[in-house]
C-alpha cells in the first residue's frame, strides 16, 4: 500500500475507524453521561451542517467539488469568507460525537 497515495477522505474514515475501537477498547468517560448524547449530537450536526452548505454552495456556483480537479470559479462568499478548507473543518466535528 502507498501511505503517500491516501485521499483525505480515506484518512479521515480511518481516523473514526480508529477512534471508534480506541472507545470501545478503552471507554474514558470524561463528559457526564447526561450531557454526552447532546453535545455528540451538536457536534455531529453541526459537521455534516458545514459540509452540506459547502457542497450546496459549490453546486450553486458550478464548480467542482473534488480536490484534485480544477475550480472554475473562486468562492468568496458563505462559509468561505471566514475560513477555507470547509470540507476538512466538516469531518472532524462528525469525529469528536460520543459513539
């Protein structure tokens, strides 16, 4: 296997996949039981909420969704006019839910 050949999404899956054992192997409680449901579910919203707005705002604009391709139009506007790299700021909010 090429470890210089992984996509970001593919490590991304393999850092839940890890995190997920880590927890079942070694299950730390460091939030309260009451509130962990809730904040896992905030956390989860909020990151498939970013990454959403962000796949709708590239489909509105027409341009490219994947990486590797090339944009056709510079996004300024959205999420986008205070941070870049939305997609990657999406996938660690789903990480950080409670399983």
């Amino acid at each position: 296997m090429d470890l210089l050949n992984i996509k970001p999404p593919k490590i991304a899956l393999i850092c839940l996949l890890i995190s997920l054992i880590l927890h079942l192997v070694f299950p730390l409680r460091i939030i309260p039981r009451l509130i962990s449901p809730f904040l896992g579910t905030l956390f989860s919203v909020a990151g498939i909420s970013i990454l959403l707005w962000t796949l709708l705002l590239f489909q509105s604009k027409g341009t490219v969704v994947c990486p590797t391709d090339i944009p056709t139009v510079l996004i300024k506007e959205g999420p986008y006019q205070y941070t870049r790299r939305n997609f990657q700021k999406g996938i660690p909010h789903l990480q950080k839910q409670s399983p």
